[in-house]
C-alpha cells in the first residue's frame, strides 16, 4: 500500500480533542489516516511538503442536483419561481448519456473545488438507465458519493419508464444490490422521499419504511411548515431522515428535529437568489440543536465548491443578526449570549464533521483523525499568507477556490499541484457541453436564452 507523509502544514482536524497543530504532518497509509504529529518518519512515503498551507479535511456537499451540470448558467438572472419553470422540464429531454456526463462533470469540479463527498440528490431518473448511468459517472470520478435515488419522478411528460414512488422501490432494491453500503464504500445509497403534504401522508409512510428496510438514509424538500411535526407524531421522525431547505419550519418543527439528533441541509445561495425563501431557519436550528450542512442545490446558476455558501451564509447570519438587535432597541451593537449567531468555527464544522454525518459517514471522514479514511483538501496560503488567529477564519472570509491545491479522497489524490489527476479535462467538458446541446435540441430550447415569468405564485405553491 502507497503512503503519502504531509509535512509541516497547519493541521484543522476538526477533531475536538485534537484541535488544530501548527507545523504538524499526517501520515497517509493506504487508504487512510496512519499518524497525525510533529516530525513523523517520511519511512518510504511520497512527501508533499505543506509549508504554507492548511492540511484540512475534504468538504462535505449534503445537497445538489449534479444532473443539472449540463445547464451551468442556464438561469444566472433567475426569480421566483423560474428554476422550476426553466430547469424542471428538462428532465423529460434528459438521456441516461446526458446524465453521465452531467454527473461526472459535476464530480470533478466538485473535487476540483475540495468537496470529497456529495450528496447527489438525482431527481432525473426516469428508467434503470439513468440510475445506473448516475452511479457509473459518481464511481468513475472517484469522489465519495451518496447516491439519492428520488422517488418522486419529475418527469411530467408521462413517459418515463419508472412510475413515481412506490413504482421505483424494485429498482431501488436492484441498486442497493449493486451498492456496497458499508460506511468506507464510496459509493452509497440513500432515498429521496415524495413530497410530504396532506395527502401524501400514507405514501411517505410506505416509503420511510421501505427505505429503513432497506438500511438507507433518506432527504427530501421540506418546504412547508409542519411537516416534521407530522413525522414527529406520526412516529416516523427519526435522524436518518434530512429535511432539506426547511425555510419555512415551525419552532415545533425544529425542535422535533433537534430532539432525535436530525440534521437539516441548506443551501445559501440556493435559499436566497430567488427571493422566496427566509434564512430565518438557521438561527433557530443552531440554537435548537440541529446539525446543520450546507450544499449547493442547483448548479444551473450555483459554482461547485461550499467556500462561497460558507461565506455567504457568515456574512448574511452578520446581517440577520444585527435587524434583530436593532428591531429589538438593542444599541449598540454589542455581544451578547447567542449573539452572533454564527462564527467561522461553527460553519467550517458545517462543511467538515456534520456534513460528513449528515451524508452517513461522519465515523469514516468529515476529520484528520488516525483511522479515519483519508479525504484531506490542502489549502494553500503560501502567495499572500494566512489571516491572523483561528484558520477557520481565513478559510470562510479569506479563501478561494484558487487556493485549493491538493485533494486526495481515500488516500487518492484526485487534485495535485493544482493539476486534475486522471481526468481528461478536454474531454469531460466537450461531453458536458454536447449533452447540453442534445437535451437542448429535443426540447427546443437554446443556451443562453430562459424564460422570464411574470405571474405571482404563493408559498403554497411551492413544493
Ligand atoms: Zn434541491
């Protein structure tokens, strides 16, 4: 087995007892961590001298649709409810070839950005064909995938070879036949549930526990308030199940959720480009326990990568927090007990430790931890230096993804020196650009060009 010694970098181990070393060095054995220490023996090893930079753990996505890739964007300028109106119906025109290449592509500029671990929440299957081309493109790019097989079914053309819900389960169970689900697999298997709305109750019932038969973690869109509280009194609620968005849950809601451990997945920019959706969720949730992870939701206007959904979600807590105090009479602005909110510090561990649990493999990675697999991201600070104090600080206020020098996922370097390993760059993009161009030809649409909607839909439209 290859080792690979890390030297004197700036060790973030995201491990409470650990902490962050300074002038430290990790020792990689296979395909996990071996040593993390002060002057470790190089004993054969490759060495990657990390003077400079900051030898952290790979970054967890809890939530994209990385079938979109192909539409990266399609809907820059988009409002209201105009993904849904531009982006949705693509999936009718969507081949399993289409969905590959959109996948891969996505993985890679995920890995490229430092995400070692995604979950891809694939709401464009609409035969076999496309579950197995979605899993073929995660595997061949090597990131660590959890693969959320939707039961939903979005294509509204009627046509699709899988029937939405219950219609999918043979199918799920004929994947996770394929899948090794153990916690170090890198590829793993989760379900995406049906809307939870009043008449849907019975439906989602059958579904969590096909899913918890089955042994897998499960998400869906909560996007109305009181539908944690229904799983919560139905009995049903438990940590396997992740809201995602949850913009509009209730108190109750929040509560319920942080009472059994439950995490919830957000994506900043997603919640707020459209101007539909309060971040008032994320205060409440952190103050009430749940663990919260971050994703990117909808590459069609989103950059791979959470050091922008890091920063964003710091900067729009700042701004949130200080309305509060001042529709409060709170003068001055000073710190109080809960306020800020949110620091650096609790938003890297969104990125690293709880988006790695909240993607099942919080005991495997999320840490630079010895025995912990080896997903490590070095972050280079050596051109313009590191900001002062705690280095989660520079990581969310000072970074970029430039700075990503080095990725390695289970003890592989998938990025080194800046450079792609075993990717053919060229070609990844040309596939991604001709699925585009083929999805954009059955349906008639061209790149570039979206359409603007000028009708008021009400949050209750909205699912
Ligand atoms: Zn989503």
């Amino acid at each position: 087995m290859s080792k690979v010694l890390f030297k004197n970098g700036v060790v973030m181990s995201c491990n409470d007892k650990l902490g962050d070393i300074e002038n430290a060095d990790v020792l990689v054995d296979g395909t996990k961590i071996a040593k993390v220490g002060s002057g470790l023996a190089a004993d054969g090893a490759d060495v990657v001298d990390a003077t400079g930079m900051i030898v952290m753990p790979g970054m967890a996505d809890t939530h994209t649709h990385m079938w979109e890739t192909p539409f990266k964007g399609r809907i820059f300028d988009a409002w209201g409810m105009e993904y849904f109106t531009n982006i949705h119906p693509l999936v009718s025109y969507t081949n399993a070839e289409d969905v590959y290449a959109g996948i891969y592509a996505g993985a890679i500029e995920s890995l490229s950005a430092g995400v070692t671990s995604i979950f891809d929440y694939s709401h464009c299957i609409r035969s076999s064909e496309h579950a197995d081309a979605a899993m073929a493109a995660l595997k061949a790019a090597g990131i660590r995938a959890t693969f959320g097989y939707d039961l939903r079914g979005t294509d509204h053309s009627g046509k699709q070879a899988l029937k939405p819900s219950e219609g999918r389960f043979s199918d799920i169970e004929r994947v996770k036949g394929m899948i090794d689900n153990s916690p170090e697999s890198l590829l793993r298997l989760a379900v995406c549930l049906s809307e939870v709305t009043n008449d849907s109750k019975e439906r989602i019932a059958r579904e969590i526990a096909f899913s918890r038969e089955l042994g897998v973690r499960m998400s869906w869109h909560c996007n109305k308030a009181g539908e944690v509280t229904h799983l919560y009194k139905s009995g049903q609620l438990a940590a396997d199940l992740m809201p995602a968005h949850g913009n509009y849950m209730t108190d109750e809601d929040i509560d319920y959720l942080g009472g059994v451990g439950g995490f919830l997945t957000t994506q900043p920019e997603a919640e707020t480009y459209a101007g539909r959706r309060s971040m008032s969720m994320v205060a409440r949730c952190h103050r009430r326990g749940v663990k919260i992870g971050l994703g990117i939701d909808v590459p069609v206007i989103m950059n791979y990568g959470l050091i922008a959904q890091m920063r964003l979600l710091f900067f729009l807590q700042r701004y949130m927090d200080g309305i509060v105090e001042r529709h409060e009479g709170q003068f001055p602005i000073t710190r109080r007990e809960g306020v800020p909110t949110l620091s650096p510090r609790d938003i890297l561990r969104f990125v690293t430790t709880n988006g790695a649990e909240a993607n099942g493999v919080g005991d495997v990675v999320g840490q630079i931890t010895p025995g912990f697999q080896a997903d490590i991201v070095l972050l280079d600070t050596r051109d313009f230096g590191r900001g002062e104090g705690d280095p989660a600080g520079h990581i969310v206020t000072n970074s970029s993804l430039g700075d990503i020098h080095s990725v390695m996922v289970a003890g592989q370097f998938r990025k080194r020196d800046r450079k792609m390993i075993g990717v053919d760059m060229p070609k990844m993009l040309s596939e991604r650009i001709a699925a585009r161009d083929r999805i954009y030809q059955r349906a008639g649409e061209q790149p570039g060009k979206y359409n603007k909607t000028y009708w008021n839909w009400g949050a209750s439209a909205v699912n």
